[in-house]
C-alpha cells in the first residue's frame, strides 16, 4: 500500500508532464489576477496589461505538451485551467463580499481602510470581468492552438519544430488578445473603440515578438524532456 502511495513510483513521463500542467495552470490564474493592470512598455511606453507577463508562456508549455504527450493530454490541461479558474472566481467573489473586520478599517501603509476595500474591490472587480472575457478568450485560443500545432506537425511530417510552434502562436494568440482584451477595454473599463484598438494591436506585437524569443526555450524543454523520459515519437498526432 505504501508503495502505492508513493509519488516516486510515478511513471518519469507522468512526473514530467505533472509538472508541466501544474505551471500552465498557475500561470493562467495568476494572469486572471494580475490581467487588469496596465503599465508602460520599456522605451516606447505602450500601455501593455500585466498579463502579458504571464499567458504568453502558456502557449509555449501547451506546445511542449502537444509535442510530447499530444493532443488529448494537452486539450485536458486546457480545460482543468478553465475549470480552476472558474473556481478563483468563486473564491475571489467570495473574498469581495466577506465583511471587513476592524482591524482592516484601520489606517495602514498610509492607506485608509475604506480605501483599501475599494482598491481591493476594484482590482478583482475589474478581474472578474477580465475573467469572463479571458474564459472565453482562452478556450478558443488554446484549442485553436493546440490543433494548429499538430496540424503543423502532420503537415511537415514531425520536422520544423520552429514552425509549428510559432504558426500555431500566432494565429491563437490573436484570436485571445482581441478577444480577451474587448471584454476589459470595452465592457471593465468604458473605452473608445479606437483607443481599445490601439492597445490591442501593440499587445498582440509584443505576443509576437516574446513568441519569437522564447522558441529557443521550446528546443530546449521538448530536447530535455523527451530524453529524460526516453521518449519514441510514433505517430504525429
């Protein structure tokens, strides 16, 4: 029974792709949570939302899944993130709602307690609209990409890995992007439509281009892992 239990007796694979999916999920919560902040880009100063820091990197590890364990593996990882983050939304709706105690009223940090709520209220307030737009966004993108890649994959018979990755990338990334960020601009935060698209095609740029900078990573995770688990490619999914 002991052995049993024992998570060392997992399959090296299983290890592996374990720890795959557990940091594609949290990156997509934690893009849920910080999604709703904008910041300036460096040199050119953009406003670009802070989700550009985490989500990008989940169609990289949705590429090195679909790589290794394939299509029906990936596709699950892609709806328990959706899934889980159905369940942040509880929670943070949950959170919003509790009563303030005392202490929290309390002036803190220079910040007044009544201030404090509202700052707390409006960043998951505006997170929960991000959240719903992002949902939406998300399903559509990931799939998408999970089935252009492998698309890819058969097209070019297993070769030019580059190619898949990116192509699949691209095309996804800007189905999710004006998708995702129509919801915050246009619903969250009342924009003008022109302004809405500006900003959605710089984000979209800047996807592009970390898209192109983290490929050398795909090579070296897909590289790594397949010789960990000596992994034998039979058919192009």
């Amino acid at each position: 029974m002991e052995e049993n239990c024992d998570i060392i007796n997992f399959k090296k694979s299983d290890k592996y792709f374990l720890v795959f999916a557990s940091a594609f999920v949290v990156l997509l919560v934690l893009t849920n949570v910080i999604g709703a902040k904008l910041f300036a880009s460096p040199y050119f100063g953009f406003a670009l939302t802070t989700g550009i820091i985490t989500y990008p990197l989940t169609f990289l590890l949705t590429d090195v899944m679909s790589e290794i364990w394939g299509a029906k593996r990936t596709n699950f990882v892609v709806f328990l993130g959706f899934f889980l983050s159905l369940l942040m939304l509880v929670i943070v709706q949950a959170a919003i709602h509790l009563e303030p105690h005392d202490y929290w009223s309390g002036k803190a940090f220079g910040i007044e307690g009544d201030e404090r709520q509202k700052a707390f209220e409006f960043t998951f307030y505006a997170g929960y609209k991000l959240l719903l737009g992002s949902m939406t966004a998300y399903m559509i993108a990931q799939l998408l990409d999970v089935k252009i890649y492998h698309y890819l994959k058969r097209l070019t018979k297993g070769k030019h890995l580059w190619l898949r990755n990116n192509g699949s990338t691209m095309i996804s990334q800007l189905f999710d992007t004006f998708i995702v960020n129509s919801f915050l601009f246009y619903w969250a935060f009342g924009w003008g439509f022109m302004q809405g698209i500006e900003v959605m095609g710089v984000i979209y740029l800047y996807k592009l281009a970390i898209a192109l900078i983290d490929t050398p990573l795909i090579y070296v995770f897909v590289s790594f892992t397949k010789k960990q688990i000596d992994f034998k490619d039979e058919a192009y999914e």
